[in-house]
C-alpha cells in the first residue's frame, strides 16, 4: 500500500494502472475509518484491480460554525485498517492539494440537494459535488463507493455522474450498524456515554415507522408524528427533519403509496445524526435490510 499526498503523483500512478488495463474501485472519505467505510472497502477490494480510498476533510462542505475543526481525525489507526483490507492507495491531500490558490470553480446540483440536509445545510452539498467530482477526476475510478447512511448525498452524486456524464459506476451500499442498531458513523464519537445510550431510539423509531407501514398505515403525517415522540421522549435530542420522500426524487410525499425514503436527522448533544431507511407498502416487500 502507499500513501499518495501530491494531486500530481496520483494522477501518474493512476495513468500507469490505466495503461496496464487496470480496473479502480474508489471509496471517498473523510478518514477516521469504522466498519461502514470497511464495508465500501471490502466491497472495492472485491471488485476491482486496484483500490483507491481518499482520506480528505473537506473543508468546502461545512458551514461556518459545523465541526470542521473538530472533526475526528486518526490517520494512523486509518492506515492500518487500510493495510489490513488490502488496499493499493491512500490519497491523503492538503487542502491546498485540493483547492489551490485562487480555486474559483464549484459543481452544484439545484434539485436533489435542496430538501432534507440542504435546507439546514445551504452550500454543504456544493461542497460535496465539488470535492467528488474533483477526486473523480484525479483518481478516474471505474466505480465509486457510497453509503447508504448517507442517502442524499448517494442520490446528489448519482445525479451529478449522470448530469455531467462523468464515467464512473457509483455504488451504493447498505448502512453498517453497531449491535444496538445506531448507524456507524465518524460523529458517534461526539456522543456522551449517556448520549451514546439514548442514540439507537433513533433507528428503533424508523424501524416501528417501517412497522407501521406494513400494517397498513399510509399517512406519512401520522407516521411522521409517531417517529417524532418517540425521538423525543427518548433521546431529548434537537430534531433537525424527519421525512418521508419518494426514494428517487426526495419530494415529500402525504401518503406512501408505493415506496417511501423516511430520514431523520437529529442532534444529540454536539453530534448532529442522520439516519434512514427505505421502505415499501406490502405486496412490494419492505426491505428493512436495505436502510
Ligand atoms: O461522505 C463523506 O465522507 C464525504 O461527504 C465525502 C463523500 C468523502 C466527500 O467529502
């Protein structure tokens, strides 16, 4: 494995894979690795020639006053759990790598981003197709790898690849979680122990909003009302949204015909949560797996 620092040195490791007819599986993150990003690892590693994984702290996708400076970083431990998954490369730039002197050019999605995170997080998903399309360019994977924890983002960048015609496959790839059912995630580690104890109340009121559906209730107001109290009563967190969308175009829906996205984002303590699952009215199967 190497680690690659230098935007230039990436690009002629990657044309020297490229002439030598190697496939790249890329995983983008921003360090800090846990078994979601391992999870987008092995998959990569399962399907591709070479593996890419980008360790980055963007600093175009926080927003005045958001954790940018705080945001947890171990890029030692991030390198030995690379080692130990086999990968090729490690491309850990500086900011200065990234966004030189003078950098005055942004990708911007005007759909898909604005509900949802965008509406509390104006910029935040700019700065996600910017950086993305970027690494992109830099290390020209043949398929990229994304969490579906992340729902939004996976869709804003699918629409990105598919609006700009960038070739790269980008997969998605199911949300890992701890034992007690809170989603891996870099933020966990703000939680308190106490915090830490109320956190899985967020995935267990998605899971009931799926229960509901499946018997039969298709008021996503109702639905959306009981997710709320019992994030309330359980957690004592901020509720940033709770809502449920149409799966591909992330507009609200009233009631869930067919299939829905329900997504909650919600702060508990200094963590700002964010979590979701897919699910689909009986007779098309709910795929409570797939969250
Ligand atoms: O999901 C993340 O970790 C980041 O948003 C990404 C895709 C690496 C871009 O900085």
């Amino acid at each position: 494995m190497i680690v690659v620092k230098k935007t230039d040195e990436m690009k002629k490791k990657v044309l020297a894979w490229k002439k030598k007819g190697k496939t790249i599986g890329f995983v983008p993150t921003m360090g800090f690795l846990h078994k979601g990003h391992i999870s987008l690892i092995k998959k990569a590693r399962r399907e591709n020639d070479i593996v890419a994984v980008s360790i980055f702290v963007n600093p175009i996708q926080f927003l005045p006053g958001e954790d940018f400076a705080s945001y947890p970083r171990d890029f030692e431990n991030d390198e030995k759990v690379c080692e130990r998954e086999k990968i090729d490369v490690i491309f850990s730039p500086a900011a200065t790598g990234i966004y030189p002197e003078g950098f005055s050019t942004f990708v911007e999605e005007k759909e898909l981003s604005l509900p949802l995170c965008g509406r509390n997080r104006p910029g935040h998903f700019r700065g996600v197709t910017t950086v993305v399309l970027k690494l992109f360019n830099i290390i020209r994977p043949d398929t990229a790898y994304f969490g579906q924890k992340d729902a939004q983002q996976s869709l804003v960048i699918k629409k990105m690849v598919k609006d700009l015609d960038i070739p790269v496959k980008v997969k998605i790839v199911p949300t890992v979680r701890e034992r007690d059912g809170l989603a891996m995630s870099s933020r966990n580690k703000y939680l308190s122990g106490e915090e830490r104890e109320k956190a899985p109340a967020i995935y267990k009121s998605l899971k009931m909003a799926g229960e509901m559906v499946l018997k039969g209730e298709r008021n996503a107001f109702k639905i959306k009302k009981r997710v709320e109290k019992t994030i309330n009563s359980a957690t004592g967190g901020e509720i940033d949204y709770i809502e449920i969308v149409c799966p591909v175009s992330l507009e609200a829906l009233k009631r869930i015909e067919s299939g829905a996205l329900i997504a909650v984002a919600v702060k508990i303590g200094n963590a700002r949560l964010i979590d979701n699952i897919i699910v689909k009215t009986p007779g098309k199967g709910i795929r409570k797996g797939k969250s």
